[in-house]
C-alpha cells in the first residue's frame, strides 16, 4: 500500500479524518511542507513492525493477518468508505461499542465455516 503525500496544513486541517483512517484503514500519510516530506502517519501496527525491522525481528503473519488476507482474496471483505470511517470516527465511544456488539451479534446463515467447507467441497 503506498503512502498518500499531503501538505502541513492538510494534516492540520483534517487530523481526526486522517488519524481514523489510519487507525481503522490502516492507511499512510506523507507529510509534506514546500513539497518535501518531514514526517509520516501510520498507525500503530506500522510502527510495531518498523521496530521489529530495526531490531532485526521478522514476524510471521498473525492469524488474524492470515485470515483476513484469505477473505480479502475470496472476495469476502469488502473495503471500508472513507465516510464511513468518518461517521464512526465522530462517533461518541457508546455509539461505537453499540455498533461493534451489532456487528458481533450478526451470524450467517448458514455459518461461514461450513459454507466455506461446502464450497471447498470438502463435506
């Protein structure tokens, strides 16, 4: 994923939206002033790695990272708008916590791993 250049006063002027973005999106900015980059935003999970680099630690993929990845080429995520990650940055931490339970209620019919195992034809 490439990093998105922006100016100071970008940055400045829209902290919230670009910090949500990269906290839920885990999306990269540049920051540029006179067209020349001083610094990046990246979220924390970014940073960890970069310091396991410097330690010299190279971490395997989660399994969290793993599955994610294995939906994402199965068609089975789809990418999150950038309103939509406005409306829930702006939301009051009550708000948030109601949606997370809302979603974490949801189920499947029929439950996603067996449909996994029944389009894998592995019943």
């Amino acid at each position: 994923m490439d990093a998105e250049t922006i100016t100071v006063a970008q940055a400045r002027g829209d902290f919230s939206h670009l910090l949500a973005q990269t906290e839920l999106l885990e999306r990269r900015f540049v920051i540029a002033r006179r067209g020349r980059p001083k610094a990046a935003l990246v979220s924390v999970k970014d940073l960890k790695r970069l310091e396991d680099l410097d330690r010299g630690i190279t971490a395997a993929p989660s399994d969290r990272d793993r599955a994610i990845q294995a939906m994402q080429q199965a068609g089975l995520l789809r990418a999150v708008s950038a309103d939509l990650v406005s409306r829930y940055a702006c939301m009051a931490p009550t708000q948030r916590e109601a949606v997370r339970r809302e979603l974490a209620e949801r189920r499947f019919d029929p439950p996603f791993s067996e449909q996994i195992i029944a389009d894998r034809g592995e019943e």
